[in-house]
C-alpha cells in the first residue's frame, strides 16, 4: 500500500466579533485598540476600560476560542499558539488591520490612536504595531513585554511604548529575574514603565489615573 501524506493551508473567511465602548463621532478625542490576554473575551475585558470621556474603546476578540475547563462552561479567547504561529501571527495581524478599516481610523487626523495590549495581548499588540501603517499615539503594553523577535528593532522602539506592571503581579512574580531583565534592557531604548500596587489584570481605576497623566 503506497501512502503519502501531505500538509495543505488555504485561507478561509472567518466571522470575528469587536466589542466597543463609547461614541466615536465629533466629540471623540481618543480611540483605545485593547487586546486582552489568553482565556478572555472581550466583552468582559472591556469593563475596565469603562467611565471615559471623549474616548472610544475598540475590543477586538481572539480569533481562536475554547472552554476554559473541560468541554462545557465558561469560554475564553486567545491570540495565538505555538502551533503554527507564523501563520497565527499573519492572521491576527490581517484581523486587526480589517478593524482599523472597519472604523476608518485610518482617515482619522484629529484622533489619537493607541493600543494596549494585556498579558498575552502585549506581544499581540507589538507585532500589530510593527506593521500597521496608521500613526499612533501611544502603545501600553500592561503585564506583559516586547516580544524577543522585537527587542532590539530601532523601528518599532520608535513607538511611544509603556509597560505597566502590578507590584503584585503572580505572573511576572513567577520569572521576575528574567522580566526585571529585560525591563531594565528595554528601559535603555527609551521604553517607560510605570508599576503599580496590584495584580495581574487591568485596574479601571489605574488605567484611567494614567490616562489622565500620561497619555492625553
């Protein structure tokens, strides 16, 4: 018996949800892009993006779901796997430059245009960032890092780039060595970094004080 087995990839529509907050009309002064970490969905990450003014929150979803905990419950979302990431990468970047000319954001002039990223997100946002051709005002990367692929990119480190990190953090807390690391390297490229007391989640709070403060 002759047997050949092959490997065949063809590209597929697939239907993804966004989850918005606020009005995005004349009075919007600023559109966050937020991306949530592994396991969640965006209509829940999006609460703690809530009680903004003039601001416009876009939350786009993973393109890969699962449930959580055996095979029924809750559900959760991610962005990629190790499996077959180069082609992971690809799709999510096509999904998200879909949402920014789902939104227009590209004609937008008098908008500042930024994006966070969350745990697994961050790196999500980074690659977005390394090949969108919008401009952007700020780049918040919270509970999570540069990925390797993009630490020594003069390019990309051209972004106004932000890591925001609990005190209380249990994943860093698990790798801190090695994140205080590359935090530091980062830092000498002209990365900021703001720690805050807290864990590993987006604060609405937090966010919001540092939006006041830094990134208006």
């Amino acid at each position: 018996m002759n047997e050949h087995i092959s490997k065949h990839k063809i590209i597929v529509s697939k239907t993804a949800e966004i989850i918005t907050n606020g009005r995005f009309d004349e009075s919007t002064r600023h559109v966050w892009i937020v991306l949530h970490g592994y396991g969640q969905l965006p209509e829940f990450f999006i609460k703690s993006f809530v009680g903004l003014s003039n601001t416009f929150i876009i939350a786009p979803s993973g393109l890969s779901k699962a449930y959580l905990k055996g095979f029924n419950g809750r559900v959760g979302a991610n962005w990629m796997t190790s499996h077959e990431r180069e082609e992971e990468i690809l799709d999510y970047n096509n999904y998200l430059n879909q949402v920014i000319k789902y939104f227009f954001l590209e004609k937008e002039k008098n908008i500042q245009i930024n994006v966070l990223g969350f745990s697994q997100g961050a790196a999500t946002a980074c690659r977005f960032v390394n090949q969108t051709k919008i401009k952007l005002n700020q780049i918040v990367l919270w509970g999570g890092l540069v990925p390797i692929e993009l630490m020594d990119s003069s390019e990309f480190l051209k972004n106004n780039i932000t890591i925001v990190h609990g005190t209380n953090d249990e994943f860093i807390h698990s790798k801190k060595q090695q994140f205080i690391y590359e935090l530091d390297k980062l830092s000498t490229k002209g990365v900021k970094n703001i720690e805050y007391e807290g864990t590993h989640k987006v604060e609405n709070q937090i966010f919001r004080e540092l939006q006041l403060k830094y990134w208006t």
